[in-house]
C-alpha cells in the first residue's frame, strides 16, 4: 500500500525502521564486533537502538543461543553472528 502524501499527491517516504537490537552475551568477542557496527550505522542514520543479554532473559536465550550476537531490526531478525555494516545500513533506510 502506498502512503500519499496530502501536498500535491506525492508519495510519502516509506516509514524508516524505529527500533535496533541487539542481542548478546557478556564476554562474547562478535557480539563486541557486533555493537561497534550497530553503533555506527545507527548514530549516522538517527535510529535508536538497545542491547538484551542472552544471560538475562530466558526467551532470548531458547531462540537465539546459537546465532548471538543477533539483531533485530522493528522485533524482526535482520542477522545473527557477524553483522554487515552496509546491509544493515540499507536495511534501516529502504
């Protein structure tokens, strides 16, 4: 479904993500890697972003134990172990 924007009938900008998370371990050196590109990508694109323990939150660690680190881009997962700068760049921006 296309949005239109009111002002000359224009398509709207497609809604950018809301939200990136991470999820990691203590002490987990591509969960490390991990946060670095997050950290990155989403300061220079303006999208805010949490990390969750695996260690914390019984949940996480049944589903993803053995992909972290992993993220997720709006709850849905967008990668897991080693997380590419540039596709998670087009990710939140397309």
């Amino acid at each position: 479904m296309d949005v239109m924007s009111p002002l000359f009938g224009r398509k709207a900008p497609a809604p950018r993500a809301q939200l990136v998370t991470l999820i990691r371990k203590p002490g987990c050196h591509l969960c490390d890697d991990a946060q670095v590109v997050v950290e990155k990508v989403c300061g220079d694109l303006g999208v805010p972003w949490e990390q969750q323990d695996i260690t914390q939150d019984p949940r996480l660690h049944e589903l993803y134990w053995e992909q972290i680190p992993v993220v997720l881009v709006d709850g849905e997962q967008h990668t897991f172990w080693r997380v590419n700068e540039e596709r998670l760049r087009k990710a939140l921006t397309d």
